[in-house]
C-alpha cells in the first residue's frame, strides 16, 4: 500500500496540479487537508477517473479534509467524539478503512499565537484528538494518523530554534499533545528528505524560503507499531512543491 498527506492549500487552486501528482505518484490512499471547498466543488469527479472513492468534511472557504482510496472505502467517520469547537466543531478530522488500514486525515488548528484563544482551542481539541484515536485503536491493529498537525515535534523539526521563539507550533504544551497522542501506541514515521538533512514538509511562501530551505516538520504521519514495521519507504515528495502555483506544503509518501 502507497499512503500519502498533503496539505494542498485549496483544491480548487491546486486540481491541475493534485490530478497529475494522482496519475504520477499512484498512491493507493491520500490524505489532503486545508481543501478549502464545498462537497460540489470538490473534483470528485475527475479523481474518479484516476480510479478513488472520495469522502469529504468541507463546509466552504475554510480548513476541509478528505480521503481519496483506491483500495476500498468503508466506515467513513466526519469528526469524531467530543470534538471542540470554535465555537462550533469544524472540518477538521475524517477517518475511514481503506484496505484494512484504518485512516485518518487530519488538520489541526494553527493557534495563531499562544496568548490568542485560539491557542487554548488548538490544545483541547489535541487532547479530544487524542482520546479518539485512543478509543479507535482498540478495533484496529493497523492505524495512522496522517496529516497537517501545526506542531513541530522538536527543535530539529524547524530550521532555526531560535526564530520560533515565543511563537506557536513550537511551545512545550503544543509538543506534549503530540506525546500523549504517541502514547497511545503509536510511532512517528519519519520521511526521508529529498534535499537537507532535514525531513521538512512546510516552507512559508516568502521569497526565498523554500529554496533556502528554511522550513518545518509539521506534517506527520504516526501509525501503530504492526503498521509501522512495514514501511519500506517513506519519503517528502519536495518536487510538489516546486513550480508555479504550489501549495506552500509537499507530501508525504509511505510505502507500506
């Protein structure tokens, strides 16, 4: 099985370049956040034609999230229980069985800065995130989380410590969230850079980032060790985010 995430910074801007990444990479389940459509917009239709079945939790201009399986799609679930909002739950998780494995595409909120409410919002709905997964785990021996977490899970997941300083995806609070969700049992899976010592997945748009590599780690894929010991490859996809017209994220790309 081929599993992919990506961040693509609205489908409707990126179908071209989403519809040639499907026929080039062929992966067997994706993962896509940040779509930013309604369920009409969405280019179902298209992505047919490469062979998926779509499942979508879009409400319109914002977040949105979806599965795209050509290895079956079944007990599709949109949200999850006790999921907060802000004020009300947003289009932020969808899970589903794909090929045995069960899937979650998520996109965690930004927190905007850590005195701002949204801060507090991003934690509790982590801490919901992690009670979920929890409870789904006990029916499923292969399981992975993937998607756009906001967080960085070290000082070596951003190119400069140092300019991070005061500011989210990099607090101590944000990072234990992710230890509690590994604490469940899963593992991080780790891609391999394409360019770098450094497995980056995010370069903010402005000039000169992206080519001096001055990125993040925030997108992750974390599976359950049964899961997780059959990965034979597992790398970001830094070519997706070349050209004109990119998402300002790559893919991630797991071979199982």
């Amino acid at each position: 099985m081929r599993l992919a995430t990506w961040n693509v910074n609205s489908v409707k801007a990126r179908e071209p370049r989403l519809l040639a990444w499907l026929d080039d990479k062929k992966p067997d389940v994706v993962c896509l956040q940040e779509v930013k459509s309604t369920t009409e917009q969405f280019p179902t239709e298209q992505v047919g034609e490469l062979g998926y079945t779509v499942a979508t939790h879009v409400d319109g201009r914002w977040n949105g999230v979806a599965l795209l399986s050509r290895v079956g799609l079944d007990d599709v679930v949109r949200g999850f229980a006790g999921e907060p909002g802000f004020p009300d739950p947003e289009t932020r998780a969808i899970s589903a069985t794909c090929g045995g494995v069960r899937v979650w595409s998520i996109y965690v909120p930004n927190g905007r800065t850590p005195e701002d409410p949204h801060y507090q919002y991003k934690l509790t709905w982590l801490a919901a995130l992690r009670d979920a997964v929890a409870a789904d785990l006990a029916g499923h021996a292969d399981l992975a989380v993937c998607g756009d977490f906001n967080v960085a899970p070290t000082d070596a997941d951003v190119w400069d410590p140092a300019v991070f300083v005061g500011s989210t995806h990099v607090t101590a609070p944000e990072r234990s969230a992710l230890t509690a969700l590994l604490d469940t049992g899963l593992r991080d899976v780790v891609p391999t850079p394409m360019k770098g010592p450094f497995p980056f997945t995010y370069w903010d748009y402005r000039a000169g980032n992206f080519h001096q590599n001055k990125g993040m780690r925030i997108d992750l894929v974390y599976a359950t060790p049964s899961l997780a010991g059959r990965v034979t490859g597992a790398v970001v996809d830094r070519e997706a985010r070349k050209g004109k017209g990119p998402s300002d994220h790559a893919p991630i790309i797991v071979d199982f």
